[in-house]
C-alpha cells in the first residue's frame, strides 16, 4: 500500500499536468486518525496531499454524478468494489465509459476504525503497513503487529473482487483474495433467516427497521441509488412522512431493497454507514440469493452491457407460479410403424 | 371542487341479492367528495343510462361512479352515456361489485362490507380522474389469416368478399387443413373433399387473397390497425412460377421412404412431394431432411426430370416483412399422443388406429384406394370396435377433462361407414355418454343404432390382448355389469383433440392469452367469442376450443366480420390511457424500456442548461401510438417518474388508502 502511494500520485500528478483528464478523483487526509475522504484535484500541486491508506474505504465511483452534466474529463481510483459500481453506473447509463479514466487499485481491505479502537491501536498511532497477512501499527515509539482479518472491516473479509474488474490502468500488483468466498458464508445470515418462522422474521424485520432514523446515508453511499431524483425526496410521495412512523420505516428499507434488487453489487457499503446497525446486508443478500436461485447467477456491475435479471423478460425465466408442465411425454408420431 | 355522482346497480338481483344496497347507499352518502347517490334495478337499461345523464346535468356532477359490473361489460355504456351527457368519458370509473363481489361471496354481511370498500375506492380514484383525449391512428386495410385450415380458408374468402386484401399463411405445404385428409362429414355424408377443394380452389384464384404457404409467422409487433409482422416463407426448393405441378418428379425421386404426414403415416411419400394431389398450392416441395441430393450431395433427379427447370436446390427462407390492420388466429388442433394409454396397445398393434388413420383407411384417394384393410394383414376387417373419450373427459394427467366434442358424431359416421362397405361385418362402440346436441346429429346417431344396427356399449374398454390375428377387447357394459370379450379384427380409437404443441409460442408473439388447456381464450366466453383480449387479433376454428366444421365455419364469418370491422374505418381511436414520462426526474437510465413489451419506450436527448452551459441529457420517451397503457414501466421506473394516464400512481394508491380505511 505505501509502496505504491508514491506511484498513485505520480499517475495522478502526470494525468493532470498532461490533460489527460481535467480532476482527479481521489482520498485526502482529514483531521482525524480514520479521516480519508474523498477530494477533488485539479492542480497538480494539490496531488502532495492524496492518500491511499487503509482507511480508503469510500467508494469514489458514486462521486462521478456530480459530473453528469458537465464534459469534463475525470481520472478516479477504483478499488474492487468501487469497479463493480462504476459498471453498475455506466449499466444504469448515468456515468458516460468514455469520459472517465479508471485507475484500478488492488485492495485487500480496509480497516476498520471501531475494531482498532477496540484493540486499543489508535493511541499515538502514525501509520499501519502491511506485510503479508499482517498489519503493522506503528507509533512515536513502538509497532504492534496484529492479524489483517481482525482489524479488517467485516464486508472486506468475505470480499469476491479484491481486484478491480475494469480499468484503464493498473496500479501496483493484483492480490489474490483472502477471505472465504464460499456462498455459504456469504448467505449464512440469509439461511439463518430463512429457517425462522413467517413471524419470527416479522419479529426481526420489525426490530431491525424499527431502529431508523431515516438519516438516508444508506442510499446516499449506495452505487446502485443513482436517480437523479429519488423517490423519497418526492415531497408528493404519500408513503413517506416526516413523522416517525413504524409502517413507514419498513415502507422505506422494503422500497429501497427492491430498488436495488438486481442491481446491488454488495458492497455492503449501506451496513457500513448505518448509524444504527441495521443489517441491511441480509436484506440484499436475501435478495441476491433469491435471483441467483430463480434467474442463475448473477453479479451485478460485472458486465455494463448485461441486462438486469429483473428489467428483462427471458422465455426461460422461472415461472414458479405455474403448477406442474403442460402437455406428456412426445413420441415420434407412429413410431409403431 | 369534486362532485362526485355514485350510481349503485342491483343488476336485477344479481348484485342485490348478496349486496345489501341500502346499506351501501347509506355508506355512499358519507364517502368525502359524493354529491349524489342513487341506485337503480338495471342501471345498464336505457332508463338507467338516462338516469345517469339527467342527473349530471341537474346536480352538476363532474365525476361518476357507477357501482354494477365488471367495466369489460358495461364500462364502455356509461362512459358513453357521460360523454353524451358532456363529460369527458375519462372522468368515469366502474366499481366492480359483480364479478369482484356478488357473485363469488355468499355471506351478505361480508359481501357488503367489500362492495362499500370497492365502491369508496372507485371515488377516491375518480377524484384524481383527469380528463383524456383520445388520439387518432391510422389503419392498414389488409388482414392475416394464420392457419390454412377451413376456418383460415373461410375467413380468408368472407374478408376477400368484403373488397379487402388478405394474407394467408399455411405452416404445411398446402392449404386444406385437418378437413382435407376427412373422407366424408357428418351429419350429411356428403364427402369432405367436395366441399372444401372448391372452397381452397376459390382462395387461391381470388385476386385478393394472398397464399404463403409453407410458411410460418415469425414475429408480430404493433397494435390493432397497424400490426408489423414478420413471415418466414421457408425454402420449397421448387420455383413457384416456374412449376406446372407436372408431377414428374414426383414419380421419380428415388427416395421414398418418409412417411406422408397426409396419410397420417400410413403410407409413404418421396422426398420431393406434395401433400395430397388437390393441394393448393398444386408446387411440391422437397423435404430436405429425407432428399439424398441435400444429404449426400449425389442425386439430382428431380432436377434433371423437371421439364420446366423449376427445381432449385439453392433457394434460401425468406423474410417478409408487412403490415396487417387485423389478424385472425386460425391454427386448428391435434389429436393427443396416446402413448400414455397403453392398455389400447396403439402404439404397439398396427390395426389400433385413430380415427383420423380411420378417415385415410376408407378414403378413395388415401393409401388404400378406399379399401378398408388392416394395416397389418391388408384383409377385411369384420369386426371393428370404436372407443370413445380416449383421453376425452379424463381427468388424469395423460388425458384431457374437457369433451372433444366431435368424437361421438365421427365415431358414428365411422360406424355406418364400415356397415356401408361390409353390411355383414359387425362394429361395436364403447361410449361414457353419446353427445349428439346439433342439428341433425341426434338423427344421425340414431340412423346408425337403428337402422345400422351398430351395438353401443356403454363402458369402458379395460385392456386389449392381441392374440391369433385378432384384438381381443375386454371391456364391461355398465348398464348390464356384463364383462364383455370381443375378438376384433381392428379397433378404431377416438382420441381426443388438444390445442397444437406451439399454440403457447403462437399466444405469446400475439400477445394473446391461453387457457389451462392451451386453447386460445376469447375476451368473453358468451358475448366476445371470436375476439381476444388483444384488440384487433380474432379467433376461429377449433385453436379456440375443440370444434366441429359447421361451428368452425360460423365463427370463420364470425371473425371475418370482426376483422372487416376493423378494416373498414380509415381511422381508429387511440386508447388514451398511456405512459407518460415526466423528463424533469427522469434519470435516463432505460430500466422501462427494457421492460417495454410493445418497444414503445425509447431514449430522447434533452437540452438543460447546467453551469451556464445547455447540456444534452438523456431521458425516456414514450411513443403513444406504440403504447398499449400496460403499466409495465410505471412500476420498473425508481423515482417514479412514469405515470400511466388514467391510472397514475397517486389514483392507485389513493384506491388502496380508501380500500384500507
């Protein structure tokens, strides 16, 4: 990682300096330890303070939509997930391919600043290298070497696309995954809900959805919520009041499940943000979990081009509601002859 | 300011006899917007429309709503009755409390209940009503017929009749259908050819119909009065205009061994060939799974013998492209695979035949010359059992629960067929019950008991053992409890009819619906019988509904009526209630066209201004002609920024917030 920052901004500084690009999309420092946040270059002078450390966790292909309307050209860094859910832009035609220039960056995830805190690392800390499977937390005077997968947020452990499925230009070497990519893992939360009875889920539906404040940061991270005006902003819209209204709180996460169906990339960038800890990540795996049983699998933001499996009608979609096939068994007619 | 007019029909008792009317109208009274109620027996009669015109007139009503029956029966009624009365027809809504209420409840109290909540939705809808004006579209004056059976034939010659061009599209090499491989039909006896070669003889002299035969309907888009479709002609490897239909190839194609689809696989035809010799078109074609020249490359004769040069072995499918106003479905029936029935042993014994094989056995052009042998031995039969409903009124998997309707009056004509050939042979016929209900066919079935002395059994034949050269049936008589073994030289089942195997393939390129049998389904069963619910595609013939050729024929003209209907008017009426995109939230993104079964959805660039500049961006379109108010992408768009007009997303909702209040 702090190998390769030097080489992020050198792409960064020679793709401004050669026009190439007009911004540059990347992280910055902020003020605190955990602070790298998205920003937007456009001189090259700016480049001294882009980062790429192990809190580079925004997705910064979401940040293209305040380019839509303009011609400009712009460079952005791309981790795995941030790749799939620039396809998934581009698939949703609300990012234009050819005015973006994708530099891909291998990751092998991000740390997350709950689990340093609660390991007590952040005290004086100055920066976290990585060797191997290990990070190293350095400070003023001494480094601590903790397993990755301990401090790693938990949607980076089980990460299928550690690699960037698009891009123009590579930077550093491709990793290989590290977590378990097995679909039984992946769906287990989904499975243990499944198993429960209609109003045992109900119960932990309730209790989930009942937890919202409506902060909305859940679709506000989401790649897939790119409308350019979305549904809960409609101020006409008679299912969403300002009040706090428990009907109205599941109206919202089953509206915005359903929106993304199909097209969430699980990313499980929405579980991340959410201020109260509703696992929404089950909610869209459930859903993922379900096409891929009805429709065949299907990874959204692999391939721009692909149809969504829930916008497009195949004569071999499932038809789980027609009882039992029509007609017999066919024998060439007169075969007896 | 909504004044909303309620009008509550008892529809005689129909409605009133579940529904406690009073009750509703007390309901009706206090539902927000109502200015005027009132109920009447038959609000549908003239007295009740008047009713309905006079008092938005006096009490100055700008919304209606009538409570009465489904709006497939009686909404275009009212809406007329508004409009003459000078509201927009738009304005009306219909509260189902018929066929959603009366009719499928019997507790009044609940029943009730559901037709106040019906009814409040109905005016919550009506008050977000806008008024819509209906546009205008042009129509194409020319119709596809699919099917070159007698009801394809039929259609084809009335619409012809009327002035209007038709084109006829025939899947086999030649018209004539089901009906042409008949020898003789009931209720008269007078034989099938005689009755129909004229007919196919006049469909393809008439200079307004156009014959596609071997050819298939490959895609159809559009809407009534402008349908594109799509025609494969398949390759004949015969040049239509060049060939006299000579015959000479016929006679010397060295390969003979395909079995003739014609004779129902009871003798064999060349690989160049035509289906029977009155075909029309009288243009062989060359099967080229069976032909040696398209399998080894080596042969050629046909070729070499034709003495007009007609043969072409390079000849390719074509597409045709053209545009219908109307399209009638005629794609008749089969008779059902019976390898499921193996106690009959027809597929195992070649003298158990169908009696579509029956009908070739004793025609005078058929493989036998007229002779009726069996297959087997090629010696008389003398004794021949018929078994009726093999498969017919069988609710079991491998038959079909509904009556094939025209097994009892062919097993009969077969019957006295076989005593008119041999009078001293003997014909049994196992029935469940013996349906003669047409005129005539009563007599007719009773001339064969009578004066045939053909033995009816009512029963079920159990088993059949072939021993010694014969069949041995066991069957019971019913009435007697009697077991009975009879020792059959032949034994001719009637099995029933089911829908073709690509008639769900054929509904869903029409957009037409099926039902649980695959039989095409008409828009209504009494009223609408030869119409779909798909506006300007009718139905004929027996891939509605298993059909005998005078009934086949009568919905034949029935269909062509229909269809001429629609070819008559220059223009037609646009439906109103389409999509419609509001581009100010529209993203772009095109999830609806995607989803748009009728390609009415396209993308359009719009100019914004945006930091000072204008910007193109890209939204969704609708074509409202294309259209057909679906729904589809109403739902598909996220923000919601597709309404369907008539029946936008705030009058739904506001028809759920009043159901569930």
């Amino acid at each position: 990682m702090e190998k390769i920052r030097e080489e992020i901004k050198e792409k960064a500084r020679q793709a401004l300096a050669s026009k190439e690009v007009d911004v540059i999309l990347a992280w910055e420092k902020g003020e605190l330890w955990y602070d790298s946040y998205p920003a937007f270059f456009t001189k090259e002078k700016d480049i001294d303070s882009l980062v790429w450390d192990s809190f580079c966790v925004n997705n910064l292909s979401k940040y293209l939509l305040e380019y839509t309307m303009t011609d400009k050209k712009i460079g952005v860094f791309v981790k795995g997930c941030d790749a799939l859910a620039f396809n998934q832009l581009v698939q949703d035609n609300r990012v234009s391919r050819d005015k973006v220039v994708l530099y891909g960056l291998p990751c092998s995830g991000m740390v997350d600043p709950d689990k340093v805190r609660t390991k007590n690392l952040n005290q004086g800390l100055t920066e976290i290298k990585k060797s191997k499977d290990k990070l190293i937390f350095i400070t003023k005077d001494k480094e601590i070497t903790v397993p990755a997968h301990e401090v790693y947020y938990d949607k980076c452990l089980h990460c299928r696309y550690p690699n960037p499925v698009t891009y123009d230009q590579l930077v550093g070497e491709t990793v290989a995954a590290e977590g378990v990519l097995d679909d039984s893992v992946r769906f287990s939360g989904v499975k243990e809900l499944e198993e429960l009875s209609c109003e045992e889920r109900f119960e932990y539906w309730d209790g989930q959805f009942s937890k919202c404040i409506r902060c909305f940061a859940c679709r506000n991270v989401c790649p897939a919520c790119s409308c350019k005006q979305c549904t809960f902003d409609d101020s006409d819209l008679e299912v969403l009041g300002k009040a706090r209204e428990d009907s109205e709180d599941k109206f919202f996460h089953l509206i915005r499940a359903y929106h993304v169906a199909g097209r969430c990339i699980d990313c499980g960038e929405c579980s991340r943000v959410c201020p109260q800890d509703i696992s929404l990540e089950k909610l869209n795996r459930k859903l993922i979990k379900d096409i891929n049983e009805l429709y065949g699998e299907y990874q959204a933001g692999l391939d721009p081009s692909a149809k969504a499996p829930l916008g497009t009608y195949k004569l071999e979609d499932a038809d789980s509601f027609t009882v039992g096939e029509k007609g017999g068994k066919k024998r060439e007619k007169n075969s007896k002859r | 300011m909504q004044r909303v007019g309620v009008f509550i029909c008892w529809c005689g008792t129909n409605i009133s006899n579940t529904v406690n009317i009073d009750e509703v109208m007390t309901a009706v009274e206090n539902m927000p917007g109502v200015a005027y109620s009132k109920d009447y027996q038959y609000m549908c009669s003239e007295i009740g429309q008047n009713l309905v015109k006079d008092t938005i007139k006096e009490h100055n009503l700008n919304r209606i709503v009538v409570a009465s029956c489904s709006p497939r029966m009686h909404e275009s009624t009212f809406r007329k009755a508004a409009e003459a009365a000078g509201l927009n027809p738009y304005l009306l809504e219909i509260a189902n409390i018929r066929e959603h209420c009366s009719w499928v409840h019997k507790d009044k109290e609940a029943a009730t209940q559901k037709a106040i909540s019906l009814t409040r939705a109905a005016v919550a809808k009506a008050i977000l009503n806008d008024e819509l004006i209906p546009g205008e579209v042009g129509v194409e004056r020319r119709a596809l017929v699919i099917g070159g059976g007698i009801a394809g034939i039929q259609t084809a010659l009335d619409i012809a009749d009327a002035g209007y061009e038709v084109d006829l599209v025939e899947k086999t090499p030649s018209i004539g259908g089901k009906m042409a491989q008949l020898d003789k039909t009931f209720p008269t006896l007078d034989c099938s050819a005689c009755i129909l070669t004229p007919k196919m003889v006049d469909a393809s002299m008439s200079s307004k119909i156009n014959l596609y035969t071997y050819s298939e309907v490959e895609e159809v888009s559009g809407f009534v009065g402008n349908f594109e479709v799509a025609i494969r002609q398949k390759a004949r490897s015969v040049d239509m205009e060049k060939c006299t239909g000579c015959g000479i190839c016929l006679a010397k194609c060295p390969i003979k061994t395909a079995l003739s689809e014609f004779e129902e696989g009871l003798s064999n035809r060349p690989a160049i060939y035509t289906p029977f010799p009155q075909a029309v078109p009288n243009v062989p074609v060359i099967d080229r799974e069976t032909c040696m020249k398209f399998r080894t490359g080596r042969c050629g004769v046909c070729e070499k013998v034709c003495p007009t040069k007609a043969v072409d072995y390079d000849q390719k499918d074509q597409i045709l492209n053209k545009k219908y106003g109307a399209i009638i479905v005629t794609t008749g029936y089969d008779l059902i695979d019976l390898d499921y029935f193996g106690e009959y042993q027809y597929m195992d014994h070649p003298d158990v035949i169908t009696g579509l094989e029956f009908e070739r056995l004793v025609n005078a052009a058929g493989p036998t010359g007229g002779k009726l042998i069996r297959p087997s031995d090629k010696k008389k039969p003398k004794k021949v059992v018929f078994i009726q409903c093999v498969g017919s009124r069988d609710k079991s998997d491998r038959g079909k629960s509904y009556c094939s309707k025209i097994c009892c009056m062919y097993t009969a004509k077969h019957a006295m067929l076989l005593k008119d050939k041999y009078p001293d042979s003997e014909a049994y016929v196992f029935y469940i019950d013996v349906r003669t209900a047409g005129k005539g066919f009563e007599e007719f079935q009773r001339r064969a008991v009578e004066n045939y002395g053909v033995n009816y059994i009512k029963g079920m034949v159990g088993k059949i053992f072939p021993t010694n050269n014969k069949l041995q049936v066991n069957g019971v008589d019913s009435l007697s409890g009697e077991i009975l073994q009879i020792d059959a030289d032949m034994v001719v089942l009637a099995a029933a009819t089911k829908a073709k195997p690509e008639a769900d393939d054929v509904a869903r390129m029409l957009s037409i619906s099926t039902d649980s049998d695959s039989f095409f389904s008409e828009a209504h069963p009494k009223l609408r019988p030869v119409e779909t619910h798909c506006a300007g595609i009718y139905l004929a013939g027996a891939c509605q509904g298993p059909k005998d050729i005078p009934e086949t024929v009568a919905q034949a003209s029935a269909a062509a009526v229909k269809a001429i209907g629609v070819l008559s008017k220059s223009k037609l009426v646009n439906n109103p209630c389409v999509s419609e995109v509001d581009k100010s939230i529209c993203s772009g993104c095109l999830a609806c066209a995607d989803m748009c079964p009728y390609e009415a959805i396209s993308e359009k660039i719009v100019e914004e201004k945006a930091n000072g500049k204008i910007v193109g961006r890209r939204v969704a379109e609708v074509n409202e002609t294309l259209c057909q108010g679906c729904g589809g992408c109403t739902v598909t768009c996220r923000p919601g920024a597709i309404d369907l007009k008539g029946f936008s997303n705030k009058q739904i909702l506001a028809e759920v917030d009043a159901i569930c209040r």
